[in-house]
C-alpha cells in the first residue's frame, strides 16, 4: 500500500504524540508502541496499492502549509472486537482544495480515499478492545488546531518514505 500523507508542524506533532503517550500510559494500545522513525503523525490524502503520482505535484503542495482545526473523536471497525481510535479533522475549503488537488496528481487511490467518500483524520490507536474506548476518549485534550507544513508518499512495501515537498 502507498499512501500520499500530510504531516504537521513540530508543535502539533508533539501534542499528539502526547495523546498517544497519555493512551499508553493508560494501558490503552496507541500509536506511540510503534518507534519505526517512518511512524509520525499524519492525515492521510490518498492511499492504493498501485498509488502513482504523475510528478506534477507542485500545485498541491503551494498550498502548504494548510491550517487544520481537530473535532472530536472517530472511532473506526479495526477487527473483530478491536477499533481503531482517531481525531476528526474539520474539513475546510482549503484542506478540501489541496485533497481535489492531490486526487488531479494521483492515480490509483483507493475510493474511500477520494473526494467526496474521505474521512480525514489522524489515527491515534489501533486494536482497541471496545471496553477500553470510553476511557481513550476521556484522555483525549481534542481542542487542537494546528498546521499541516509537509507532504510525503509512504510505501508500505519497502517501508519507506519520500518527502514530496514541505513549506519553506
């Protein structure tokens, strides 16, 4: 799987790295288990298998950085009996031009990753057993706003990541 990712600015990194550290500590599963130095916070613009940039990316990425304001909580089927935890991204006319932008450059995207059926967000935890969803909740500070100042395509296969472009 190759996905084309936004990442956030060193303060909004770190804060939500905080929710995942607070959900450790919690003996709730989180994000912060998973030390691989590809693994950071991100919203996800498009993701597929056969994932393809047509290498014209410089329409979308001057519209970096892309303030971005957190809503609440998403919680997601992640298996029999497990959830995946994430914060709700607002969508803006801005985030959503920047989304239609990548999807121009791209082909290859999984439908519920193009515009009209996606569901931004930032992934939090994954496998959350459902008795322990209440308590994430509660440790969650969600009056966040920040900046998405990075783009990067993320390759599951070779496990690696290249920096598509960043505010200057």
């Amino acid at each position: 799987m190759r996905s084309i990712e936004l990442t956030f600015d060193d303060d909004t990194d770190a804060r939500i790295r905080s929710d995942w550290a607070r959900l450790a500590g919690a003996d709730v599963p989180s994000l912060a288990a998973h030390t691989a130095p590809s693994n950071r916070p991100h919203i996800t613009l498009a993701a597929g298998a056969g994932l393809q940039l047509s290498g014209d990316n410089q329409e979308f990425l001057q519209m970096l950085p892309v303030p971005v304001e957190f809503s609440g909580v998403l919680v997601f089927p992640g298996g029999p009996g497990k959830y995946v935890l994430s914060r709700s991204i607002v969508l803006t006319r801005q985030l959503l031009e920047l989304h239609r932008l990548v999807h121009k450059a791209a082909a290859g995207a999984v439908p519920l990753t193009r515009p009209d059926a996606w569901t931004p967000h930032v992934t939090l935890a994954r496998r959350v057993p459902h008795h322990l969803l209440g308590r994430a909740a509660e440790l969650l500070d969600l009056r966040l706003e920040g900046e998405c100042t990075n783009a990067r395509l993320w390759d599951s296969g070779t496990k690696t990541v290249t920096s598509l472009g960043s505010h200057p």
